[in-house]
C-alpha cells in the first residue's frame, strides 16, 4: 500500500513536488510540509523502503551520510545552532528522515525538548509556500551541492 512518502517521492520523479530541493544520491531532499522551524526538510529515499535496516550496508551508509550533508547546509544558511535529527516511521511506514534546525530563539520550554512538543497549532501555523520559500531552498541546494 503506498504511502505519503511513496507519493511525494513519486511527485518528485515526476517534477511536480514543488518542496523539492534537490535529488542526493540516496533520494530526494524536501522542504517540510510546515515551516515552523524555518528550514524543517526530509530526507525521502528513492527507491522508497520500508526502513533503514531494509537498506544493504552501502545504501544506509549513503542514506545516513545524504542526511548529514543536509543538516550541515542547513546550519549553514539558517543560523541555527543545532540540527535534530528523527527517523520514525510509525505514522508513515516508509523510510523518511526529518531534519530540524533548533534555534536559541526558540522559548526555553521548546528548545530543550522535541520539535513536536510544540502546540499543534502553533506547529501548523507556518505551512509551506513556494514562493516564501524558494530562496531558502535554492540556498539549502547550493550548500548541499558543495558537499557532494
């Protein structure tokens, strides 16, 4: 049964995902559905599996590394001061990593705990928009692609 994952990763092959960053060796980088900490993105694989030990020793190795090189452009062209890093799939059965920069702007009660321990309306708040958002993705590609 697909997923999301499934169809956004297939969205993206097709050009149609307008939040994709760019595509990585492991898959495709993506900017979160919310913005609400400016940068969220995800690591979808390509091809999609079921979970990151369905993945042979190299495709972890490139898919653990591909979300590193993320993170490393997103401290750069956010600020922020950490990168949190998540890969659940409980809601999503698919391998998919979310990747979060923290900021030291964010309140105390929010910053030393997870990025979902937000209200979620707060959380929903700041929804995607291509056009916002465009420059901070172009800036993420860039940084990506120097580290590839």
């Amino acid at each position: 049964m697909p997923t999301l994952i499934h169809r956004r990763v297939e969205a993206a092959r097709a050009g149609t995902n307008p939040a994709v960053i760019c595509c990585v060796p492991s898959g495709w980088l993506v900017l979160g559905d919310v913005q609400f900490l400016r940068g969220y993105s995800l690591l979808l694989p390509d091809p999609v599996v079921p979970d990151l030990n369905a993945l042979d020793e190299s495709g972890r190795s490139q898919f653990l590394h591909d979300m590193a090189v993320l993170g490393d452009a997103l401290l750069e062209v956010t600020n922020a001061y950490r990168i949190n890093y998540q890969i659940l799939g409980n809601l999503e059965p698919a391998l998919h990593a979310h990747v979060f920069p923290r900021y030291l702007m964010e309140p105390e009660q929010y910053r030393t705990s997870l990025p979902q321990s937000y209200e979620p309306e707060y959380r929903q708040s700041i929804p995607f928009d291509e056009e916002r958002d465009r420059p901070l993705m172009k800036a993420i590609r860039k940084a990506v692609q120097r580290r590839l």
